[in-house]
C-alpha cells in the first residue's frame, strides 16, 4: 500500500494550486490593479478573457504577463478527480477528432489539463480514465459541458455529488438490502467478469493457504490491491480507486455468501434475528464511518483513503463470518 500513500502525498501537493491571484515581484501597485482586477479568480483563469488586459496598467503588463504564465503552468500539471456525466472520447479537444472511446455516467477520470479550447460555453480537458479491460488508465478528450468535479475545477458543468458511494456522481448513498447483507459496491459489470474472476482466485489460493498454515486470513487483505498497484500504469489516483474497488468487489461477493450461509445453517430464528441485527448495524456503521476523511477534509485524496477503509473492513468482516460458520477462513 505504499503506493498509495505517495500517491496521496502527491494529491495533496497540488491541491492548494488553484488559490486567488499573487504576484511575486510586482509592486503594491500592480498586486491592487490585479487584485481589483480578478478578485479571487485565478490568474489563468482571469486573463483567459482579453478584455481584461486593457485594464491592467501599462507599466504592470510584463509582470502580470509572467504571472499569468506561471499560474497556466500550475494549473496545466494539476489534476483533479472528476467524473463523466456520459459521452464520447476523442483524440484531441474538439469534435473533429475522431472518438476514441466512450464513458457511462458516472464513470470516473482524473481532469489532467484545461486546453482552453471552448466550445458551447465549455473548454475541452484532457483527462484519464480507468479501462477495466486492459486494466490500465486511458487518456484522451471530454467536453467540460460533460463533466463534473469533486473539487473546485473552473470549466466544468458542476461539481460531483458529495454524498458517499463508490461512484458519487452516480449513486447517493450505500444500498442496505432488507436481509442486510454488504452494501451493494464494486464494478462487476459484464466486461469486468474476467478480472473479477482473477482476482477472485488470487484471495481463494491465499486464503487456502492461511488455512493450511494454521492462519486467520488477515494476511490476504491487500493482495488484489497490491498486485494491481505493480502496474507501472496504474499511479493516478482514479486508477488506484479502481484497484482497491477490484479488491473490495471481491470481499463483497465472499461477504454476501457467506452471510447467506450462515443464516441458513442457523437453527433458531432466534440466532436469525441476532445475526441479522448485528449485520444491519455493521452495514450502517461501515457507511457512515468510512466516508468521514472525505466529509470532513473533501478532495479526491480522501475519496481514496474512503474506499481503503471499505475494502478493508469488508474484508475482516467477511472473515469474522467465516469463523462463525466454524470455518478457518
């Protein structure tokens, strides 16, 4: 998981980048004209509008010229965690360029750059995305009109959902089903059945292998995460959510049939309704208590730290209803 905790470090680097407008170097007189200029708007993203340079004062121009410059800079290395609300990839920021791809609503990207290029009101970004089947992350073009941020990210249409789910731009909240087995998380969808099932038989072998070696399994927990993280590709933060999500849907799977199993093998109704209490009190607790980093801090980063917390308490869940049935793991 080390991986992850540089790839934190390095989110938290870039997320103080988009800050109102200072200017190093110039007089008090030229930080007034470009203060009462731009406000608190950045300085990239002031001077985008032409008419504003004839309001800087002739004598103030190089500097705020270097200014602007340095803050487009910044702004061209900062990436921020987002989601597609659903349309076409393409090669290059217009609808010239051919697709390239295609997301779902909901899907996550990482926004790597504003090219500045509008069109309908909205400039095309270069952003990244997660591909489930060659597991490694994509890069290409989205329209701003399509995209939503999890942080302040002027040129998108809105900013993402702030309620907890493994998609927030898609889902409110953590599903409870009536028996109160997991939460419903993961991405098990049909072009995911491969990978899930690689990563299925990756925590399988281990666990037969704890169990073989007198183990409790707590050493499987991180495995699939780990392993994922090996690939040189997956370093942004979209493609280690997805890795730890990988993981997690695995852990989900092996919880819900498990808790299936229990119940049936119980005698009493009695032992029915203990056991169905204490997992609908775990549902709760889990998706409330793994969110808080996100709530209170917000940024993408602690979206990452939320899934971790998911996958990991899932995971010793699923192996604590495992030594209840009577089994090793």
């Amino acid at each position: 998981m080390k991986r992850i905790i540089f790839g934190l470090l390095g989110i938290v680097g870039i997320l103080a980048i988009e800050t109102p407008v200072t200017a190093q170097g110039l007089d008090q007189r030229c930080l007034d004209n470009v203060s009462e200029i731009c406000g608190d708007m950045g300085a990239g993203a002031c001077f985008t509008n032409e008419a504003r340079w004839n309001l800087v004062y002739p004598e103030c121009t190089n500097g705020v010229q270097t200014l602007v410059e340095m803050a487009n800079e910044a702004n061209a290395d900062m990436a921020l965690e987002g989601a597609s609300l659903g349309g076409k990839v393409r090669s290059g920021p217009g609808i010239k360029h051919k697709q390239v791809g295609s997301l779902a609503e909901g899907n996550l990207v990482m926004l790597e750059e504003n090219t500045g290029i509008m069109f309908n009101g909205y400039p095309w970004f270069k952003i990244s995305h997660y591909d489930s089947k060659s597991g490694t992350s994509i890069n290409g073009y989205q329209w701003g009109g399509v995209l939503c941020s999890f942080d302040e990210k002027p040129g998108v249409y809105e900013r993402c959902a702030l309620e907890w789910s493994d998609n927030p731009a898609r889902y409110k909240q953590a599903k409870i089903t009536e028996d109160a087995i997991a939460p419903i998380h993961g991405n098990s969808d049909e072009d995911n059945k491969q990978i899930d099932a690689q990563a299925k038989a990756m925590i399988q072998r281990c666990l037969e292998d704890e169990e073989n070696n007198g183990r409790d399994g707590m050493a499987c927990i991180n495995r699939v995460t780990d392993n994922c993280l090996e690939n040189e590709n997956n370093v942004t933060a979209v493609a280690m959510r997805q890795c730890l999500n990988l993981e997690h849907s695995v852990w989900d799977k092996m919880l819900n049939d498990d808790y299936q199993a229990l119940m049936a093998s119980l005698d009493t109704d009695a032992k029915k309704t203990s056991l169905r209490e204490a997992q609908r009190l775990w549902n709760k607790f889990t998706a409330r208590f793994c969110p808080l980093a996100y709530e209170f801090n917000q940024g993408s980063m602690f979206l990452l730290s939320g899934d971790q917390c998911m996958m990991e308490m899932t995971a010793q869940q699923d192996l604590k209803l495992k030594q209840l049935r009577g089994d090793p793991q």
